[in-house]
C-alpha cells in the first residue's frame, strides 16, 4: 500500500528546496523522492512543474503522466497535456500509443479511483495551494508511511495525506510499465 503526499508550503521556493534537502537524506524512502514532483505558483497564480526525468528510461513518461493527472484533478492545473507532450518528446514516443480510446486517459482513471474516498485530501490541498505557494507530490512506497511522515513533519508547514490501496498500486506499477 503507498502514500500519496502533498508537502504544500506558503512559500514559491521552500518545496524545491525541501526537495533537494530531502533527496540529500539516507532515508529507507528517500528514493519515492526521485518520482516526486513539485509545484509552484508564482503572484499571478502561474503554476511551474519540477519533474525530475530519468532520460534513459520510458517510464518518466509515466510518471509525467501520473503527475499530469493528480494536478489536473487536484488543482484544476490544466498542464497535463503540456507535461506529458514533453515527456513523449524527450522519450520520442507516440502519445496516441499509449492512451486507450477512451476520452478519460488511463492516468486520469487510476487518479480517480485512488482518490474516490479522499474528497478531503482533493479538498484540501486545493485550499491549501495559494499564489506564490509550493508543494512537494510524493508517491510513498515505503512500507513505514507514519516513520516518513514524521520525519517530512521536521521540515515544516502542512502535510495533506491519503492512503493508496495495494490493488491502485498494481494498476500504477502496470501504468508506468507500459511500453
């Protein structure tokens, strides 16, 4: 079972630079920080995404993908397609081969059913976000989420948490081995 997290600061810096401290760490889940991605929203609401991408492997793609869709479905950040163009390019693979027909994107579905019983954290990272706010998304794989979680609560602001069921985890893991 995983851990999706929201590390939402108040600040439009301090989510990078937790994220680079945090990495910095020998933590047992400091490597769930390598997939994770930040936001930030500058004083005119303009949102940046910072998506570390493995340049050698397809499944950055995925994962552009995966965040894509949190943040479309999170925060009414409409960046999924720009996100997952980007990724294709740098990957040089077909975007059309990777959705199925329907209009919904696999990335999107898996979203909204991992999140079907969390309309509070949906909710509450959605108010939590504000201009020139930050956010660090993390997807914990970790087996000990409450030892991560104290540990993240060291660094400061708000933590917004929800469980991922062991069956969702599956359908991610098949979404980011897709080739």
């Amino acid at each position: 079972m995983s851990e999706l997290i929201a590390f939402v600061f108040r600040d439009q810096y301090r989510a990078p630079e937790v994220l680079n401290e945090l990495r910095r760490r020998e933590w047992p889940w400091a490597q769930d920080l390598d997939d994770a991605v930040v936001i930030t929203l500058d004083e005119k609401g303009k949102a940046r995404a910072q998506l570390n991408i493995d340049l050698s492997t397809y499944e950055a793609v995925g994962w552009a993908k995966l965040w894509a869709s949190l943040l479309d479905k999170t925060l009414f950040i409409p960046l999924a397609e720009v996100i997952v163009d980007a990724a294709d390019g740098i990957a040089n693979r077909s975007l059309r081969a990777l959705r199925q027909s329907s209009d919904e994107p696999r990335e999107a579905r898996w979203w909204r059913e991992s999140l079907e019983h969390s309309e509070n954290f949906k909710r509450d990272v959605g108010a939590l976000m504000v201009r020139t706010g930050s956010a660090i998304f993390i997807l914990l794989r970790s087996t000990d989420a409450t030892k991560a979680l104290r540990q993240l609560g060291n660094y400061g602001d708000t933590l917004v948490h929800t469980a991922i069921s062991r069956e969702q985890d599956e359908k991610m893991q098949a979404i980011l081995d897709e080739r």
